[in-house]
C-alpha cells in the first residue's frame, strides 16, 4: 500500500471515530485551525451540524465567528484540520452549499440591480461563459418575491434600504437552492420588518429539512430563533442544542476572558513566528 | 477637414481599435476601484522591452510583445504581493510597482542599450501619423488586394487581433467578470475563483496595454482604460448598458480627437497637433461633460433637484402656517403675518409658487387656502403631528424638543407610523383626506 493511500486511510478512521460525524450531517469540522500572520484565529475547531437545524454561532468579537465561516468554504486558508460536507470534500458538495457573506463585504454602488445580484445565486447551475437564460431570471425573481422585493427586481442596489439589501442577500441564497447555508451576520443592521422576513425564510428552509450557520449577535434571540449553538471564542467553548447549552456558566466562559491564557499563548506563537527567519 | 485614405485611415483606425480594446477593460478596472492599474501596466512594461532586447538581441516585435506582456502580469503580481507582505492600499502598491519598474527599466536602458533608438516622446503620444498606407488602394473595390493589404502597418493587425481578444475575453466571461468584481467570497464558494479571474484581466489588460502603445503612446491607453468607463458609470446604472456606453464614448473621443487635433489648430493658423493627445484631452472632455451634465449623477440633476425639493418644501411650509391659522380662526393671511410666521424664508416666492399650482388663491395681500391646498395642508399637519408623537412615544424625546425634528421629517416620503387623534401638545392630528 503506498504511503499517501495509508495516510487518508488513517484521517477517513481519525473522523468516522467521533461518533457524532456521519455521512448525513451536512457539515463536520474537525480540529480546524486558522492563523493570520502566524497568529491562531481559530484554534482546533470540532463540531458537527445535523439536517434540518437552525444554528447560531456565537462569540465575542474577533472570535473567530466570520473567519470559521470562510475556512469552511476554503475562502481563507486552513493552517490544520478537515471540513467535511455529507462525507465528502466541499468540492463535490459546491453546488450544495450557500453563502450569504456580510453585507458590507460588497460595494453596494455596483452597477447592478436586485435581479442581477440574486442571478448571481445561480451563475453555478448557469455554468461558465454561459449567458443568464430567461428560466433562471424567473427562479431569481421568484426568490425575490419570498422576500418580498419582488416589486424592487430592477432598481439599482444603491437605491434599496439596508434591509432591502440583506433581503436581496437572502434572496441570492435561496437562489442558490442549497441544502446547506453559512449565513455571516444576516441580522446586522436591519429594520424589525428584515428580521421578521429573515427568520420566515430561515423556519422555510429549516422545514425543508436544510441546515443553516448563521453568525449571531444578538444573544436575546438566540432562544427563540435557532436549535443548535455553536459558542466560540477561538476553541469551540460549548456546542449542542440552544436550550441544553446556552446557559449562563457556558455565557460566561465564552465572553468573560477565561481564556486570557489561551489569548497569550496565541500572541506568542505569533511573536515567535515574527522573530524566526 | 479632407480625409486622405493613405494619411488619416489607419492613424484614425489605430486610435479607434486602442480606445475601444481599452474602454471594454477599463470597465472592470473602474468597478475594480484598480484605474491606476493601466497606468502601472503601461509604465511597467518599459524593463520587459529592454529585458526582452537584451535576451533576443533583436528589435523582433514578437519578442518585444511577449517580454511586454510579461513584465505586464509580473506588475500584476507585484501589486498583489506588495499589497499583502506590506500591508498598504491598493493605490499604494501601484504607485511603488510601477515607478520602481520604470526606473528598472530606465536603468537598464543606460546600461544595456544606449544604442537603441527608443524616444520618449514615442512612449508618450505613440506615432499615430506614422501609420501611414503605402500603396493604398484607389478605389475601395481595391481595399482587398494583396498589395493593398500587404501595405498595411503590422500595428493594425496587432491591435485588430488584440480587440477581437478582449471582445471575447469579456463577452464570453461577462457574468463571471461581474461576479468576482462584486463579490469575490460568493465568486469563489461558487467555483469561480476571484482572484484568478482578477490575474486573466491583469493579462488582458497588458496584452492589451502592449498591443495599443506603440501606435497611440501611453498616455492614450492610461487615459481609455479610464475615461470612457468612467463616463459611462455616470450615465447608468446597468453594467451591460456601461460596457455598451463606455466603448460609445471611446469612439466619441477618438474621433473628435484626432478631427480637432488638425481642425483647431487651424483655426488660428497653427501647426497640428499630436492626434493620440488630442484624442486624450477630447476622452477627458467628454468626462467632464458627463460630470456636469450626466442625467442622474451629473451636477446640474444634482442642483436642479435639489432646488426642486427646496420648492416643494417651502410649499409644504407655506401651507402648514396657512393650515394653522385656519385652525385658529383665521381663514386668510396677510403676506406680512407669513413673513412674520416664516422668519428668513423667501415667502413672496413660496406665495407666488403656490399660486402657480393652484394651492392658494391671493386676493390682494391677503392669503388664503384653496380646495386642493387645504387637502395637502391636512396631509402635512398630520405628518408633522404623527412624526412629534412617534419623536415622543418611541424615541423618548421630550415634548418641547420635537417641533423642530418634525419639521424636517415631514417633509419625507417614509410615512410616519399611525397614531393617536392628538398630538403631545394636545393639538388634533387631522384625520387623512378622503381622496387619499
């Protein structure tokens, strides 16, 4: 047996021991770790997230909240660990998995309109070099319409409020028809009309039996909107279902600089690595 | 002017086949916020010629375009490198990258090529005139002949083949360039990798850079990577209609360029002047235009609606003081009691404009509503009076300090939420015309 074939033998065993990863679970992290200029973001990162659940991610800020999100989809490097999506690698799983990123991520001065930005949900089934046909301009303007911007499809996205644009944000995600979305900060800045839109749509997809990773601020709602929690703060401090693991302690270790160690050591990896040739 | 088919066809040709290769990129520069990227490129490319002499010892054009095009991607590169290692802005890393290359290139000159013949005025405006058809056919009928094509400058065949290449690169990869412009992160979770779509313009734009400069001179292919794309994304606010408009303005300014390099200056009994800049300036021209007179963004829409929304509020204002003083009994006005009301506001105007539109009717000094303009005083006491209890109700203002605030909010299309008959004062909100 050659070696490279022995060593994925090796990390395929590594995963399927946890006995909560299987082939079902939309997305399994496994021990993932990113680092900027040498410093851990994220450090050794487990969880897994089952089909049908709606899961916050929660944390302080700088926890690492966004940047899990994009080592997930491989939109920044992983210095160490796997990301598995249903058993298999995220190449295979693309056109199964999609992405609302922060808002403020795009200049909303581009010259598009609404209809043209959530097209862009679809440019995957479109394929390359091919034009947006007339089938996929209707499924874009029907997913606008679940947000209820049908009546907005051609204005110019400067033109919209805030919560019109995470709403068209939304509505590009729908249109991806994912089974799996990673949603950052959906809820940021937006009118209570927006959050009430988002929250239908997220119950919607939840009934569908998709799972959705929302990057969650607002701690008061995280009761009522999600089912599972994922608490960050560079380790993964506590995950499971909301009402077994939001608790006040698992609050408190995850906000309350417990891991002011942690932080040090991380600050020195960072300063050795500045210091070494 | 006389047009001359052995003198004007391919020098126009040539500045026609630069601008438009260029404005079709410069799009995606714009919307990129990367402009200054052209300028790096072209720049840059001088140590790519110089290396590519050295290392062929010949003047061979194939050679000198592929030494071009690379040193075209390299400043790509650096620029990446030098953004990500130094941490500094964009700009930043191009002004460094190119003026350093250049410098690069200027050293190397002295030290390897002293005897090459390369002008910097050439580098500058090209040599458009030069461009010129020998053995050029008589009739049009003899375009196509093989000695009438055989006279036809390679620079035209280079640039020819350089439009073809960029109509393709983005017309077949327009949704894709659109994409890893406006969202890179979803571009790249999509399978479209951003960055590799920004490295395959970086070559296209060099190539095109390389292709257009030595007929039309660096000025030309900085100022069309820019201009044209420019001036389109003030005229509108789809990127298909911008691509469309901005090789529109590039041929505006190409033509009108190089008919006014001559045509001008002979107004005034002087010698032309270089077409490329000429076709420069013109490109600039038009976006000065469009800065001013751009129907949506330009600054006279700018000034005349901002002048019609002052109208229209002062109006609004007049008829709110009207409205009131029928409320207290006084069904008419005298123009001095609405000065009084309205201190600093031009009021025999606001009066005159009322009038106009039918809001109030005058009889001599005295003011007073008409039908219509009682109905719109209702709409614009309710607002005001709903804004004051929403200022009071939600956002904790105290009663006393929400007249002000509601004067300006009144005036808004957002409605203000509905509320009680009365507002903080005790004063009756009108009920809603019946016609509305």
């Amino acid at each position: 047996m050659s070696p490279v074939l022995h060593a994925s033998r090796t990390k395929q065993a590594s995963l399927a021991e946890r006995s909560e990863h299987s082939e079902h679970n939309p997305l399994s992290v496994h021990a993932v770790t990113v680092a900027y200029h040498r410093k851990p973001v994220i450090w050794d990162v487990d969880f897994d997230i089952e089909p049908g659940r709606l899961v916050a991610i929660v944390g302080p800020n700088g926890a690492g909240k966004s940047t899990l999100v994009k080592a997930c989809l491989g939109l920044v490097p992983r210095a160490a660990g796997q990301v598995e999506f249903w058993g298999g690698s995220y190449a295979t799983s693309r056109s199964r998995v999609g992405y609302v990123p922060q808002r403020e991520s795009v200049d909303w001065d581009f010259p598009v309109s609404a209809l043209d930005v959530v097209c862009m949900g679809r440019y995957r089934k479109i394929g390359w070099c091919r034009p947006v046909s007339r089938s996929h301009k209707r499924a874009a303007t029907a997913c606008l319409d679940r947000v209820g911007l049908a009546d907005l499809a051609h204005r110019q996205i400067s033109q919209l409020s805030g919560g019109q644009q995470q709403r068209v944000f939304l509505a590009r995600a729908l249109a991806q028809e994912a089974d799996l979305y990673f949603m950052d900060e959906p809820f940021a800045g937006v009118d209570a009309a927006t959050e009430r839109a988002i929250v239908a749509v997220l119950r919607e997809l939840r009934d569908e039996g998709k799972s959705v990773l929302v990057v969650h601020h607002d701690l008061q709602t995280v009761r009522t909107y999600f089912d599972d929690i994922v608490m960050l703060n560079m380790r993964v401090v506590a995950t499971g279902p909301v009402n077994e693991v939001f608790t006040n302690e698992n609050l408190h270790k995850t906000y309350g600089g417990r891991l002011t160690l942690l932080s040090e050591a991380a600050e020195a990896v960072a300063r050795a690595g500045a210091g070494a040739p | 002017m006389n047009f001359s088919v052995a003198l004007d066809l391919f020098p126009l040709l040539s500045g026609l086949l630069a601008a438009t290769t260029c404005a079709l990129l410069g799009n995606f520069l714009v919307l990129r916020k990367l402009s200054l990227m052209g300028d790096a490129i072209s720049h840059s490319v001088l140590p790519g010629l110089v290396a590519a002499f050295v290392l062929a010892g010949s003047r061979n054009s194939g050679v000198m375009f592929l030494g071009a095009a690379a040193a075209g991607v390299f400043t790509a590169v650096l620029v990446e490198i030098i953004k990500k290692l130094g941490r500094v802005e964009p700009g930043a890393a191009m002004g460094v990258a190119f003026s350093v290359l250049f410098a690069l290139g200027v050293l190397l000159i002295e030290q390897f090529a002293r005897q090459v013949d390369l002008d910097a005025d050439c580098v500058l405006h090209g040599q458009l005139e030069g461009l010129v058809w020998y053995g050029h056919p008589e009739t049009w009928r003899d375009a196509f002949t093989p000695q009438s094509l055989a006279g036809v400058p390679r620079e035209i065949w280079t640039q020819l083949g350089m439009l073809a290449g960029a109509a393709l690169f983005v017309g077949v990869l327009f949704k894709e360039l659109r994409i890893a412009a406006f969202d890179a992160g979803l571009a790249t979770a999509l399978g479209i990798n951003a960055s590799a779509m920004h490295f395959a313009l970086m070559v296209v734009v060099a190539a095109a850079t390389v292709a257009s400069f030595e007929a039309v001179g660096s000025i030309l292919v900085i100022a069309m990577l820019i201009c044209p794309a420019a001036t389109a994304r003030l005229l509108t606010d789809r990127l298909a209609t911008q691509v469309w408009l901005s090789l529109a303005a590039a041929v505006l300014s190409t033509v009108a360029g190089y008919t006014g390099a001559s045509a001008i200056p002979a107004l005034f009994n002087l010698p032309a002047v270089s077409a490329a800049g000429s076709m420069t300036v013109a490109s600039g021209v038009l976006l000065v235009v469009a800065i001013v007179a751009a129907p949506r963004y330009g600054v006279i829409a700018r000034v005349l609606h901002r002048r019609s929304l002052a109208r229209r509020v002062l109006i609004d204002d007049l008829l709110g003081v009207l409205f009131r003083q029928r409320e207290a009994g006084e069904p008419e006005s005298s123009i001095q009691e609405l000065a009084a009301a309205m201190p600093g506001r031009a009021v025999p105007e606001a009066v005159t404009l009322a009038t106009q539109a039918g809001l109030v009717s005058r009889a001599g000094a005295r003011v007073a509503l008409t039908e219509p303009g009682i109905e719109r005083g209702v709409d614009i006491i309710r607002r005001h009076r709903l804004w004051e209890h929403y200022l009071v109700e939600r956002a904790g203002f105290r009663p006393d300090h929400v007249h002000d605030p509601a004067e300006v909010l009144e005036h808004l299309e957002t409605s203000p939420p509905e509320g009680p008959v009365a507002d903080p004062h005790g004063r009756e909100i009108p009920s809603p015309p019946a016609s509305s």
